[in-house]
C-alpha cells in the first residue's frame, strides 16, 4: 500500500441529491452539477449512481464533458451546457444531444443558424457578471427565444453562500423582473440558492457541491475519505529540522512520520503550518513544508503509529482541510490528485 487511499462514498452522493431534493417542492426538480469530472470525484461513477437514484437532469461546462457524460446517463437524461454555444461545438451538441445554455446575442445567431430546431437553455445574467445574457440583450431577443422555446431559462447567484448577503435578494428581483410571465422552466439555485428558500427554486434547482458533501450544505453528509500511508518514522532530536529550508525545528525529542501524498496530490503546500492530520480520533500536526510527494507529521504523542493516518475522514471534512490551505472545499475535491487508489462504495 504505498499510495494514498482515496475512499469516494456514492451512497452518501446520493443521499446528498435526495436531501437536497427534500428541501423544494415536489414540482421542483432537483438537477445534478457533474462539472469538474463530479468536483473530482469522477463523473462515469457519479452520472450512473445518480442516474440510477433517479437524476433525470445534468449540467457540465462545457461539451466535451457533456460528450463524455452522455453515454454514462443514458439517452433519456437532459445535459445542460455552461458554457452555451461555442464555436466549434456544433458537431459535439448535436451528436451527444447536449443543449447549450445560450449566454449572449452572439450565441444566439450561431446556434440559431448551424443547428436549427435542436434544444437550447438561455443563462441570464442578473448581476453576478460572469456568464449569461444581459438585459439588454435579453429584452431585445426574448421575443424569437420564447418562440422557439428554450428547455430552461436559468442564472446564477454570486453570494448564495451568505444567506443574509443583499446580492441574494437583488438577483432573485432582477431574475422575476426579467423572466415573471414565461412559459418556460426557470432555475436560479445551485447548493446555496437551495439553502435559501422555495422562492429561489423555481422549478429546478442545481446543486454541486452539496452533492459531494461541502459547504454551504453544512448538514451534507461526507463522501470522501483520504488515508496516507506511513513510508517511514523516525526519531529526531532537539535543534534538528525537518523538510525543506528547515521550516520546522524539534523542541523536544520527538517522532516524525512521513506520509505518502504531497501537493502533486491536490494537497496544497500553503496548508503547510496549520494541517492536522488524524491517527483515528486523535490529531497530529503536520510539521515542515508539505512537499511534492510526501508531508511530514509530529505522531510524538501517540502511543503506537499507525500504518496510515487520515487527511479527509469523520475528524476533518473538505471544509476544515481547505480552512487550513485558506481555499475552500471545492477546491480541495477538484485538486484530489490521479496518483490514488481510488475505491468507491
Ligand atoms: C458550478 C455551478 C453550479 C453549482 O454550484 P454549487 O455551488 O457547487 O452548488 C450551479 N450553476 C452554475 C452556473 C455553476 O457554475
């Protein structure tokens, strides 16, 4: 066992989306955010899982993930494409039926003219500035886009992660103003958004990373765990250092473990200093600088070193790992490095 053992729970994927699928109405549909390769966690085990839980609806970033996923969620399944209608993206859409959510006038004539009568989304943009269509525009091309009736009509929020945040309110007025009196299915809410409210629902919500077990979803339960081998103790005495530029110098005698997983592993240096790592319940601080393949561990303090200790486990989730790199838990599941044994229950 020299690698890091990367433990994915689909069960607890799926008890994500169905709690988060509690949290609306029953005309709501709770859609899947599979981005990323699923944050990470590998959209061919994630599109069947949810799939087969009943996921009926998908979106990715852009269409060659869109082409990937098709064959995973099976011809029935709607995929929804960030990134709207690219040039280029023609053969991709129309051979893996992916509907392009169309972000501005540009998108609209190309799409319009190279794949007639195949479906498309229209992403509004309702202040965040990122992607989508503004009003302007929107209000000069709703007429013919509502004629030719897009499968959803969809923005996104900027601060849904705080829910007392003003933006929140301010968007959803913009995004009625906009879109109050439509005959089609709207969406505004990814995890956040779910969080906050049935008048943020519409009739279909986008979750991600709630899915995976992050934050905002703070009642997620978890679907990682991350256990690193132990390559090698060794006791080291007072005044001497460990790892690279002797960042970290022994007070004490003390017993240092090495662990097999480094930033090459989406283990970010930065989390450095203020790491812990978990021998099962009990702490042990990181010591050194992380290095590209391995990070070295105070364990002075346990009575019998194990084979492995834990980085992500039932102690510390993507949220408090990604508090200590000072990034958040998205981007602690989308770093989760190739290197390790992946096992998925
Ligand atoms: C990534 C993304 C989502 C999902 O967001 P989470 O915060 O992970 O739930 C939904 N909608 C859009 C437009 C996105 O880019």
């Amino acid at each position: 066992m020299g690698a890091g053992q990367l433990t994915i729970d689909l069960g607890a994927v799926a008890a994500n989306w169905a709690a988060l699928d509690a949290l609306s109405g029953e005309h709501v549909e709770t859609a899947v955010v599979i981005k990323a390769d699923a944050y990470g966690l590998a959209a061919r085990k994630v599109g069947p899982h949810l799939t087969k839980a009943g996921a009926r609806t998908f979106f990715v970033a852009n269409v060659a993930e869109g082409h990937a996923l098709r064959p995973l969620v099976g011809d029935d399944a709607d995929i929804f494409v960030f990134s709207g209608h690219m040039d280029g993206d023609r053969g991709a859409l129309e051979s893996a039926g992916l509907i392009p959510l169309l972000n501005a006038p540009e998108q609209v004539t190309r799409h319009f003219s190279l794949l007639p009568g195949h479906p498309f989304g229209v992403q509004l943009d309702t202040g965040m500035n990122r992607l989508g269509m503004e009003a302007g525009d929107w209000n000069a091309l709703s007429g013919e886009l509502m004629v030719a009736g897009p499968r959803l009509v969809m923005s996104h929020l900027a601060c849904a992660d705080e829910p007392d945040h003003p933006m929140n309110m301010q968007q959803l007025n913009t995004f009625r103003e906009m879109t109050d009196g439509i005959a089609h299915r709207r969406s505004l809410a990814a995890t956040g958004g779910t969080l906050l409210g049935p008048e943020y629902h519409f009739e279909m919500t986008r979750p991600g990373i709630g899915l995976y077990g992050g934050l905002p979803f703070a009642d997620a339960t978890p679907a990682v765990r991350l256990d690193l081998p132990i390559i090698q103790t060794r006791i080291v005495r007072p005044f001497e250092t460990v790892g690279y530029g002797n960042s970290w110098e022994a007070k004490v005698e003390s017993c240092i473990a090495t662990v097999a997983a480094g930033y090459a592993d989406g283990l970010i240096r930065a989390m450095g200093p203020q790491a812990l790592v978990f021998a099962g319940a009990t702490p042990c601080p990181v010591v050194g600088r992380v290095s590209m393949d391995l990070i070295t561990v105070d364990v002075t303090h346990l009575e019998t070193v194990p084979d492995a200790l834990t980085i992500l486990g039932p102690h510390q989730g993507v949220d408090a790992l990604a508090d200590a790199a000072g990034t958040i838990g998205y981007e602690i599941l989308t770093s989760l490095g190739a290197r390790y044994e992946r096992h998925y229950v």
